[in-house]
C-alpha cells in the first residue's frame, strides 16, 4: 500500500468520488467547482471535499435568465400664452407623444450562444430562447410596434475549478427599443369644380 497520500487521491480517490457522484446525479455536464484536501500524515488519512456544479442529464441548456420590460412616454404640447393679467395663462393644444418599449434581459447557458440582429433580419433562435416580449419584426410596419434599436451581446467564459475540467457558459445580453405609432387617418380626397 503507497503511503504518499496525495498519490492516492489523484489516482484512486478522486476517480472514485467522481464515479460515485456521476451514478448518483446524472449530470448532462459537470465540473469541480473547488475541492479541499487535508492529509494526515501521522495517521495516514485523507480528508477530501469536492463540491460540483453541473447541468442534470435532460435539463435544458438555458442555466439561468432575467429578463425585464419598461415602457418610456414623452409628449410634447404647444403652449400659446394668453396676454392678460395672468402670466401663466396659456392655450394647451396637443402636439406630438412617442412611446417606447425597452426589453432587457440576460441569459445564461451551457455550451455557445451568438448576438441577435433585428433591424433587417428575424432573429435566429437559439439555446437562449427568444426574447418574448418583443412584437416587432424585421422591417418596418405602418402601424404598431417597430424596433428602433438593438442591443445583443455575448460574453463566453468558463465556471469550474481551473486546475479541473471546466464548463463554457455564454452570457447573452440584450436590449430591444421598440417604439409604437399609428397611421395617419385617411384623408378624403379634394375635388375641384372648373
């Protein structure tokens, strides 16, 4: 029997805690997310802690979201001041009102994920999903919703122990500016007698 335990843990223990812990959780993917290890040399004793992050075998890839909608009004009104003994005497007539839809969200999941363009294309879904709160689609409607603006990143990194196996995971961030109308009403059109 070897009496150099750190040998003993990398070549038998370790792969035994991984085995043990595979059978039992059935993870999709996995990684040692720290470990800590104290030996024992008068006793000849280990005392190993692994502690794992992993995705379930089945599970979707999507390992976390937020997400989040605001709405942003802005209106403009003509003002004609009135000349009489009050200075704030004004006729208010209505002008020209925008409203905004901002969606935001963050997403995480296992594996890659790419940026969203929206302004002239669909967007191509996913592991990350779709961004359900945006109505408008490519190109531009005569009334309704339409994007005016788009946000979408993604930042790849790795979670695990850097001395272990690692997991990629890709952040995909994104913000949507969706802006409403409406079409003008029909005018009639004007005849003229000769």
């Amino acid at each position: 029997m070897t009496t150099d335990l750190q040998a003993l843990f990398q070549n038998k223990i370790k792969d035994h805690i991984l085995a043990l812990f595979q059978t039992e959780f059935s993870p999709q993917v996995f990684a040692i997310e720290q470990h800590r290890l104290s030996y024992d040399e008068t006793t000849k004793r280990v005392s190993v802690t692994l502690s794992f992050i992993y995705q379930k075998e089945g599970g979707e890839d999507v390992v976390e979201v937020a997400q989040s909608v605001a709405f942003r009004e802005a209106r403009t009104i003509d003002y004609t001041p009135i000349h009489d003994d009050n200075e704030f005497a004004a006729e208010a007539d209505v002008g020209f009102a925008t409203l905004e839809r901002i969606s935001s969200r963050t997403v995480i999941v296992l594996g890659e994920e790419t940026p969203k363009r929206r302004l002239a294309v669909k967007p191509k879904e996913g592991p990350a999903g779709r961004l359900d709160t945006v109505e408008a689609g490519a190109g531009v409607s005569q009334t309704g919703w339409n994007i005016t603006q788009n946000t979408s990143q993604v930042t790849p990194s790795y979670i695990g122990d850097p001395d272990e196996d690692q997991i990629r995971v890709t952040t995909l961030t994104e913000t949507v500016v969706e802006r409403y109308h409406e079409a003008p009403a029909v005018r009639p059109a004007t005849t003229f007698r000769t």
